[in-house]
C-alpha cells in the first residue's frame, strides 16, 4: 500500500490510495457483508465508479468459511469482484452479540447467530482469515464498547483493544495487504488520546476511529473526531468507521477524515428512502403516485434517467424486486458523486464553501 496526501484545504485532504487499484480519497466504502452489495452485480458497483468495498470477517468466516473461499483463489475471485477489498474484522458483529460472548484478554468466545455453534477470534486469527481472503485492506481485532459504559469499563475494554493492537502489529503480513489499527476510547479525551497515540506508534499502514454511531449525540461524535484526530499521524490515511449520512461525511472531511463506510444507503435504498441534495424522498408516500419525474432530475444514474418516481412507488407498493437494485443504483450513484463533488471542490480550494452550501441545502428537509 502507498499513501500520498496532495492538498489540505481547511482540513480536508485530497489524497492517493494505492491498492490493487488507484483509489483518490475522500472515499465512500459501499458494504458487501457476504462479498456483494445487496441488490447489485458486481459489474453494476464498478460502473457506478466504485473501485472499493467493504466486507465482513465474520460473516464470511460462519458462511460459507475459509475453507471454501480459499479454494476460489480469495475473496476477489470467489466474488468476481475486480476491485479492491477492505475487510472489517468482525469484532463489531462479535460484541453486539452481547450475551453470546466471552471476552477475555486472549480473545473473544461467541456463538454463531446462524447455528449455535461456538467459535474463539485472537487477533492473529483474524488477521490470518483477512490474510487467507487476500484482502487489500485488513483491520485488526478490536472491542467497541457500547455508548454510555462508565469510564472505568471503558477503559478496561481500550486496555484490551491495545493488548490486541500490539499482537496484530507485529504479525508479518502478506505484500498484497495493508493492515489498519483502531482507535477506541469512548467519548473521554483521555482515553481517546492513550488509544491514538499508542496505535499511532505501532507500525499499522493506516488507523480507522471506531466507536462511531452507536448511539451518542450527533456533536459529541463530531466532537471525539475532531479531537482524535489532532493526535493522528498525517503521513497515514484515517477512516470512520460505520459513518455514512451525507452531512457527517462532509463534516469529518473537514476535519481530515479521508474513509468512510455505512450500510445507510443500501439500507435506505431497500425500504423505500432515495438520497437527494434536498433531503430524503419517501417513496412510500402517495404524493409520488403520479409523480412523472425521475427521483432527481439532475442525477446521471440509470434509475433517474429511465424511470419515474411514480413507477418506482408501484415498484415498491407491488414488492418487485427490481425496486432494490433501482433504488440501490440510486443511492450509491448519490453517494459516488457527493464524494466526487468533495474532491473537486478540495481541488479547486472551496471546500469550506461546498460544505456550508450542501449542509444548508439538506436542511430543507425530507419528503
């Protein structure tokens, strides 16, 4: 992996990302749980302009396992996916499990959601799994407290997350796969600050902020990023983790975040909700019955230049399946260009303008 910042504007980063592919930061990471992105091709991603997606350790470990991926030749080839892959370790689907797991500072014990059966992640062995997928970007194992434990446990889970931290660190890793530290910390600066600093010294090729949207105050996440930040190297690409409404991504670029993931628009997308500049459209809503215009006139996707809004409320009122992919096409082509307009308005040095047109626009609400 190479890492090249080329223009800082107001804390925004315009930068390059060498993977299997070219990848210019900012970068929105569509999710792939199972090594797709519901509802799409692979062919459908790729054309939209996504040359980066994220899928899950865990639930590729539990289905359909290593074994089988392997024998594809990895991740890319079993998903005929000519881009490049971040895997997330699986830690955050492994403690949400909450009762059905054991953590301990050796690893985490936890039952599959799937069969009941019981499984043992260390840091090593997920980083093996990543490894085996032949990942391009692999994230260590780490405990993401949940919003609202006290400090003292919070601290408890960081001194974990840095024990395992330090054993990723040191695992020699394949040339093909770059490795990822994660801050954690909760909402206390002081523990922030430990956590970043500490995993800014191991030898990681870029550090994620986790931790993100689990449920405190919209400022108060704004407020940890800005603070953890300051304590991040600058030489190393930093990722949200998990972050995905427009309005935060375009904060946190401002404040140099270059990375981010959420299911939100493939989620959204599903249950009837499209992405526009001025808010969110509920295609649910009878108003749209007759509606001939496309969902917005001004996108380029295949969805918005062949259908309207009315016909994708039938669509989804009839339970069709093509409304998924349409709505998805929509949603992620949204995305892909929001980051495009970020970047531009990064080249040309008016990011600070962009951001503050866009945040007012979206502040008209949604239909």
């Amino acid at each position: 992996m190479d890492f090249k910042c080329l223009k800082i504007d107001n804390g925004a980063r315009s930068s390059l990302l060498q993977l299997k592919n070219t990848i210019k930061l900012p970068v929105f990471m569509p999710v792939g749980t199972q090594g797709i992105v519901k509802a799409l091709l692979p062919d459908m991603l790729t054309s939209i302009g996504y040359k980066l997606m994220l899928s899950n350790t865990y639930h590729l470990y539990l289905r359909p396992g290593i074994e089988i991926i392997e024998a594809f030749g990895g991740l890319h080839k079993f998903a005929n996916f000519n881009g490049s892959i971040l895997t997330d370790s699986g830690g955050f689907q492994v403690f949400s499990l909450s009762d059905l797991r054991k953590v301990a500072i050796e690893g985490v014990r936890f039952k599959s959601h799937i069969d009941g059966s019981y499984h043992f992640f260390t840091p090593e062995k997920v980083l093996d799994l990543q490894f085996r997928f032949k990942s391009d970007i692999a994230m260590v194992l780490d405990e993401c407290p949940a919003y609202g434990l006290d400090k003292s446990a919070t601290e408890k889970s960081l001194n974990i997350t840095l024990n395992w931290a330090k054993r990723s660190s040191v695992i020699e890793r394949p040339k093909d796969t770059a490795v990822f530290g994660i801050v954690q910390g909760g909402i206390f600066e002081d523990l922030r600050k430990k956590s970043a600093l500490e995993i800014s010294d191991m030898n990681f090729d870029g550090i994620a902020i986790g931790g993100l949207s689990v449920g405190e105050p919209l400022q108060q996440m704004y407020d940890t990023v800005a603070f953890t930040i300051e304590h991040l190297p600058k030489d190393k690409p930093r990722y949200a983790m998990g972050v995905g409404r427009p309005e935060d991504i375009i904060t946190l670029v401002g404040f140099g975040i270059d990375m981010f993931d959420c299911v939100m628009p493939t989620r959204n997308a599903r249950n009837g909700y499209l992405f526009t500049d001025f808010g969110n459209i509920n295609i649910k809503n009878a108003i749209y019955a007759k509606d001939k215009s496309p969902i917005d006139e001004h996108c380029n996707c295949y969805t918005c230049k062949n259908f309207s809004r009315g016909f994708l409320r039938h669509l989804y009122k009839a339970k069709e399946l093509s409304f998924y992919t349409l709505a998805t096409i929509h949603n992620l082509t949204y995305y892909y260009n929001l980051i495009q307009s970020i970047k531009d308005a990064i080249k040309k040095g008016e990011f600070e303008q962009f951001a503050k047109s866009f945040l007012e626009k979206r502040r008209y609400g949604n239909s």
